[in-house]
C-alpha cells in the first residue's frame, strides 16, 4: 500500500504522507516555486522536483534525503547545433517529465522537455545528454506545440523486461517506439484520429495527452487526448477508439490503469475540448473494466456543482486499491477503493501539475 | 572596476549573494566573473547559449543592454551595474 504522496504545484512541491488517520500533508518543498513535476525514484528513494521559475529559467532539484536537503543539478542544455522546428535554436524551455529507468540501468534517468527533447542521464541524473536518435527523426519538423509554444514530451514507457524498448508521447507530434535504446524511432499512431489536422489520420502531429501501459501487459496501451479515449493491445501497432457514445468519457488528459488487469483504467473526464471544465459542474471519475467497452461514472465522494477543476496528464495515479488525482484548482482527492469512493484531502492547495504516489 | 548589484529575489538560491566588483569589460565577462563567486548563478541569468533569459533584465548606469543574444555591452571602470529581474506574478 502506498504511503508517501508527492505533488507538483503551482507553489511548490508537497508531500502527504498517509497515516493511521489518513492523508496528511507533511511537508512543503520549494515552497512559492512552481514544480512542473516531481517523482520519487523507487531504485534509491531520492526525490527529484523541475523547477519551472518563471524568471531564472528550469531547475532539477534531487533531494537524497527525503527532502531534509536538496541540490540543484545542472539542468539539460541543448546542444549548439540543436535547432528547433522553427529553425530558432534550442533552449531548455519546460521540463515535462522526470522518469527513474529500470533497476537494470540504476543511473539511467529521463527528461521530457519542451522543446521536442528526451534527455538520457547514466549517472543518476547528475549530467544529461539529448537523445539525438528521437531529436534528428525526421518527422520533427512536423510536430508542433500543444498548449505550450513548441512540442513537448510528456510521457515514456519503458518495457517491464526490455529496457531498450521505448515508447514516447509528444505533444504534438504523436507517438514513437525504439526497439534499440532510442537510436531509431517509428511513429505508432495508426487507429488514431486527429481531428484538429487537416488529414486526421495522418502519421505526424497527433496529440496524445498521456500514454500509459499496464505494467505486467506491457503490450496494452492507453491514451486520452482531444478526440476520444485510445487503447493499443499491441504495443501501438494499431490503436483502436473506445470512447463510445453517451456517459463514456471522451475529452481530458489523465489516464492510469491498473497494475495487473490490462482492461480496467480510469480517466477523470472534461466536458469538451473547446470548454475545459468538470462536465456539467460535478466532478466524476470514468472507469472501464472491459477495455473501454463500457463505462461506469463514479461520482460518491465527489461534489456534483460548482466544479471548475481540470485534471492535468499528470494529476492522476494509482497504486495498488489507492487512486488519487489533483485538479488545477488545488484540490487533492483520494480513493482507497479502487475509485468507488472518494475523500476530499485538501481543497487550499494551488494549482495540481503532477500526482506521483509511491511506495 | 565595474560594480554589481542585484535583485534580492536571487538571494534565496544564493544567499551569501550581495553587490560585488569584479574585473569585466563586457556584460558577458561580468556574468563569468559572478559565476565564479557564486557557482551556478550564470544559469539563472542565461540561458544554455549565453542568451540574457527573457524576464531578466541587466542596466549598465541606469540604461538596460542593448545585445540581449551575447552581452557584448561594454564596461568601464566606473560602470554599476543592476541584475534585476522583470515583474510578473500571481
């Protein structure tokens, strides 16, 4: 069962830690910085925070401490030649994504950055290198910002058994496999529609908000983004809509889904793309236990008026029965029961970037 | 030598951080020298190609830099200089 809880926010990082009582905030890292995300790396227990300073440019932060002291590492940079779509140079512009490899590869850490940029560290974190293999695919010169001024990589899988498998959502520009460590890259967005292009099936330039694979069926794929809800049962060869008509969710950007059961997953539904708020003023959490065939809402717990919360890509997870997401008007909620209830823990927190719970 | 001062919102990251004179002939080199005392601090001025980042503003005698891209402003032996950083918020 989870008990530590770190949260990217607009004021800064905060850690709950559970407790006989329940959720209770227990710390405030960074406080009046915002934290574009922040994760605990399950290999040695370290935290990592990017800083988003609207001034001062993005900071790494890792604390080995537990947050009893931080260092600041020295951000990625782009290398000189790096230009971007544009044909302006690049220059580190968001730190998107924080992600701990595999305990085969224990130095190995990612960055996702705006813009269009995976980062590779080997030496736990302390330097960064471009993945040049996913930075020079020629399709970049397709890819386009979404919701930021320049594309962005916001989500990586890396395979269970296979740490040279990759798997990267970038926004927008869609979705790309390595099978070699990230030296070549294929696009995998077939089945995928993208209304907002002039050809919705085109290969380049999708959307997809958060990819997302069930840890022990890899091979299953989840993803949520502007023109429905997206499952892949083979690896993102091909990708089928499972969004379907009436309660079934269709616009938002999280998605978990569970550990073992690669046909159950959870999405914390918007009303519309051109809207951006909670359907119908009440908050509501859209869950499937067949793979998308059907849908239930689960609404106990949750207020049903006056909601105005969006659920970013990365202000939902899960772990184990516990379910938690964190909305862009400051308010945390948990579930211990696999979604079917939900507690308020905090409505006074800023705005939510990023949910990570960890073990 | 040219004098420094800046903005006490850096002193949160640098807190031994107070006005400085360092030898320098141009923006660039003042930057440099600063980095030398206070490592890491160039990072939070420029951006990874030695660009002036978009909301931090440097004046040269009251007057803001004119090469944003490289810092090639000059200095004087009596230049003071002011790192300050641009007012936004919520």
């Amino acid at each position: 069962m989870s008990s530590r809880l770190l949260l990217g926010t607009r004021k800064g990082l905060v850690v709950y830690t559970r407790g006989p009582s329940g959720w209770r905030l227990s710390s405030v890292h960074h406080g009046g910085n915002p934290v574009s995300y922040a994760v605990e790396d399950p290999r040695d227990g370290s935290w990592w925070a990017a800083l988003d300073h609207g001034h001062w440019g993005q900071k790494l932060q890792r604390s080995r401490d537990q947050g009893r002291s931080w260092e600041e590492v020295k951000a990625p940079a782009y290398p000189e030649d790096a230009l971007r779509g544009d044909g302006k140079p690049a220059t580190l512009e968001y730190i998107w994504l924080i992600a701990p490899g595999p305990a085969s590869q224990p130095g190995r850490i990612y960055l996702g950055t705006n813009p269009g940029g995976l980062f590779v560290s080997d030496d736990g974190g302390d330097t960064f290198t471009l993945c040049r293999g996913l930075w020079d695919h020629p399709s970049r010169v397709q890819w386009s910002g979404g919701g930021k001024d320049t594309p962005g990589i916001h989500s990586l899988v890396i395979h269970p058994n296979d740490p040279d498998h990759l798997m990267v959502g970038v926004s927008c520009g869609g979705v790309f496999e390595s099978r070699d460590g990230g030296q070549r890259w294929a696009p995998r967005t077939k089945g995928l529609v993208a209304s907002f292009l002039p050809d919705p099936e085109a290969e380049i330039g999708h959307d997809p908000h958060l990819i997302v694979a069930c840890p022990s069926r890899p091979e299953v794929l989840w993803q949520q983004n502007h023109c429905g809800v997206f499952r892949s049962v083979d690896g993102g060869a091909r990708w089928a809509e499972v969004s379907g008509p009436g309660a079934a969710p269709r616009f938002g950007f999280a998605v978990a889904v569970d550990e073992v059961n690669p046909d159950r997953a959870w999405l914390v539904p918007a009303v519309s793309d051109e809207r951006r708020m909670a359907a119908e003023g009440g908050l509501s959490v859209s869950t499937t236990a067949d793979g998308g065939q059907t849908w239930r809402e689960l609404r106990v717990g949750l207020p049903q008026e006056g909601c105005f919360d969006l659920v970013y890509r990365h202000g939902l997870d899960k772990r184990g029965p516990t379910l938690v997401f964190g909305s862009t008007t400051g308010n945390l909620y948990v579930s211990e029961d696999e979604g079917e209830s939900w507690a308020l823990v905090s409505h006074t927190l800023a705005p939510i970037y990023s949910v990570r719970l960890s073990a | 030598m040219p004098k420094v001062e800046l903005t006490h919102h850096l002193k949160r990251f640098f807190p031994t951080l107070g006005p400085q004179t360092l030898p320098a002939t141009t923006v660039a080199e003042l930057v440099r020298a600063l980095d030398g005392q206070f490592p890491g601090i160039a990072g939070y001025l420029v951006d990874e190609r030695g660009a002036l980042r978009k909301h931090v503003n440097i004046f040269i005698d009251g007057e803001m830099v004119v090469d944003r891209a490289r810092l090639g402003d000059a200095l004087d032996e009596r230049s003071e200089v002011f790192i300050a950083q641009a007012l936004s918020g919520g």
